[in-house]
C-alpha cells in the first residue's frame, strides 16, 4: 500500500468487501426469479456454491489505481441473463443462445449436484430405475439432459443481477467517501513531502 494512496485504496477495498458479500448474499438467498417468459418462481440461485465462492477483487497500485472483480466465468451469464431463442431477457442481454444449446454434459453435473429424480412424461410421477442396467439409466439420464438443455436454449436464462445489484448500490455511496479519502491522502502527501 502506497503512502500517498493509502486512504483511497482502504475506501477502495472496504467498497469491494460489501459488494461481494452483497453478492453472495443474492446468491445464497431463496427469492423469486422472474423467467425469461414471464413465469416466476422461489429459488436459490447456488447449486454447488462454486460461483459464490469465486467472487473476489483486486486492487493494483503503480502509475493508475486499478479495481478489479472476479469470479467464475459463468458467472457474468447468470448475473446478465441470457436470451433464449424463444424468449428474451426483459431489457436485453448481450448474450443469447444461437443455435447451440448448453452442454450436455454441464447439464448432466448440475443434475447430480440437484439430485434431480426422472418423471414420467405420460404420467407425471416419477420414474422407477430399478431394474434397468447401467446403459439403461444413463440414457434415461442423456435424454433429461436434452430436454432441459433444449429448454434452456428456448427460455433462456433469467437476469439475477447478484452482483449488478449490489454494484451499483455500493456504488452510488462510493464518491463521497473517495474523495475525502483523496483529501486525506493529498493531506498526507504534503505533509510527507515538506519533511
């Protein structure tokens, strides 16, 4: 930490600390998620907590005063939404799906992760696996994955704004408390420069 910048990277970090533990607050909060298509329903956002556990920031020093966030890649998609090819994000996205659809195989872990059970379509209970050998239960498990992979790529994914959110809030309080930490910081320049 720099003597001449030390009061505006505190303000700097203690900015980032509440945004990320705003964010991950959204993330692990059950709350009601509007779709894509309109519908709305309560749910957590985590699955496996990985995203949530991604989130952190970084403060670089030299020259400029930089500010970073990061967090897992897929992160940005959930944040922004994305536009299915049926339905589109309230307000737009600059992401959506062009002819491909979610991996298969990302949805297969996610199953895992869920523990989802099999329905039968017919009946709308759930499915009995006993009985079938290991091919057997991994198709069923394939042809799940495609229907809500083909599902997904038509409803899209909906906007959460867990970090947008919190981003902006946070945000908006940022500049006072900048520039009197700027002011503290040009205060102690001057007087670390008169010695």
């Amino acid at each position: 930490m720099s003597v001449v910048t030390q009061n505006t990277e505190r303000v700097l970090r203690q900015f980032a600390e509440r945004v990320i533990k705003a964010a991950r607050l959204n993330l692990g909060a059950t709350r009601t998620i509007t779709y894509n298509d309109g519908k709305k329903k309560r749910r957590r956002q985590v699955s496996s907590g990985k995203l949530k556990d991604s989130l952190d920031y970084d403060i670089t020093t030299g020259v400029h005063l930089l500010m970073s966030f990061t967090m897992e890649d897929y992160g940005k998609y959930i944040d922004e939404g994305v536009s299915g090819t049926k339905y589109k994000v309230p307000n737009g996205s600059r992401f959506g799906f062009d002819g491909k659809q979610p991996p298969k195989g990302s949805i297969r872990t996610w199953m895992a992760q869920k523990k989802v059970k099999l329905r039968d379509l017919k009946t709308n209970s759930f499915k009995s696996l006993q009985g079938m050998d290991a091919a057997q239960k991994d198709k069923q498990y394939d042809q799940a994955a495609f229907l809500i992979s083909r599902s997904i790529k038509q409803r899209g994914i909906p906007k959460s704004e867990f970090f947008q959110a919190p981003f902006r809030l946070e945000f908006e309080k940022l500049p006072e408390e900048v520039l009197q930490a700027i002011s503290m910081d040009v205060d102690e320049f001057l007087k670390f420069t008169k010695r």
